[in-house]
C-alpha cells in the first residue's frame, strides 16, 4: 500500500467521524448551558437560605468567623436547581447520540469491510467507524452505571470478533478460488 492510499485512507476515517458527528448535530442540537441557567438571574450577595431557594438555589451551610458585617453562615449556589435541569438534558442528549452512532459506527464498519473493494477505502470507513462509535459511547460514558459500561464493552468485543472471524473466513474462500483458476 502506498504512502498516498494510506493518506486517503487517514482522510475518509476523519471526514467518516466528521459526517456522523456533524450530521448529528445538526439534527439534534446539544442542550447549552445558556438555556436552561440564565446567568444574570440575580444581582449582589444572597445572604439567607430563603433568599436563595427563591432563586432556584441551593444553600450550603458554614460555620465560619467572620471580620465584616454582615456575616452569612454559608453560601448559595444560586444555578443549583437549573444545572440539575441541564444535566439531566445532557444525559439525555447523550444517550440518544449513544443509540444512533454506536449501530451507525458498526454498520460503516460492516459496509467497509464488505462493499468496497479498494483496501484504503475501506480501511478508512472501518476506521471512520470506530471512531463514529467512540464518539457515541464517549459523550455518554459519563452517565452510565459500570455494569452498563461493562456489558456494552463484552457484547462490542464478542460482536467484533464473531464478525473478524466471518469476515476472515470469507475472503478466505475468495483467495482459494483465485488461486485455483
């Protein structure tokens, strides 16, 4: 393989992940913070607890001497209750964008190693492939318990060997009978 089969191929794995994760994105918009925390809610020092659980806040209790007047006993986070509300839209955005890349990763797979017959090509779209289903599993990591991350990694592994020993196989066949003719 030449050094210019090996740039295209680089160049289809980077455009292959690009196409999945841009296409996505354009289809299904990533929650933003801005959206759910406005972050000028609010003006000056909360210094009660109630005056911060009216704001959507959490307030966080300390016992602390202080120098100067007023002295509150703790601190609000005054986002609490709208980070909570924008996390839960992030988990949710991640799963979907896990359940639409992680098939959408094998089948580039699959169509790179059966249908294209130049190897750069294919080799790239394989590539392309593990790196749309990294995509998808990274953004969605974060939120998943390990026995969850623990099966996905064993039913990823079984299927990918299975499928290494079908794909062997098969050409296999197809080298024996170009040898015989």
């Amino acid at each position: 393989m030449s050094i210019k089969n090996v740039v295209l191929g680089i160049a289809i794995l980077i455009l292959t992940i690009s196409v999945v994760a841009y296409g996505i994105s354009t289809f299904y918009e990533t929650p933003e913070y801005s959206d759910f925390c406005n972050e000028t809610r609010f003006n000056g020092v909360i210094e009660t607890p109630e005056n911060c659980e009216d704001l959507g806040g959490k307030w966080s209790p300390q016992d602390i001497k202080c120098v100067t007047t007023p002295c509150p006993q703790g601190y609000c986070d005054a986002e609490y209750l709208c980070r909570q509300t924008y996390e839960a839209a992030r988990e949710k955005h991640a799963k979907i964008v896990f359940l639409i890349a992680v098939p959408l990763g094998i089948l580039i797979i699959i169509l790179g190693a059966l249908i294209f017959g130049l190897d750069f090509v294919g080799a790239g779209l394989m590539g392309g492939g593990v790196g749309v289903i990294l995509y998808g599993v990274g953004g969605f990591w974060q939120f998943a318990e390990d026995w969850i991350k623990f099966l996905l990694s064993l039913v990823g592994l079984i299927i990918l060997i299975w499928f290494a020993y079908w794909f062997d196989k098969k050409n296999s066949k197809k080298i024996s009978k170009k040898r015989k003719k």
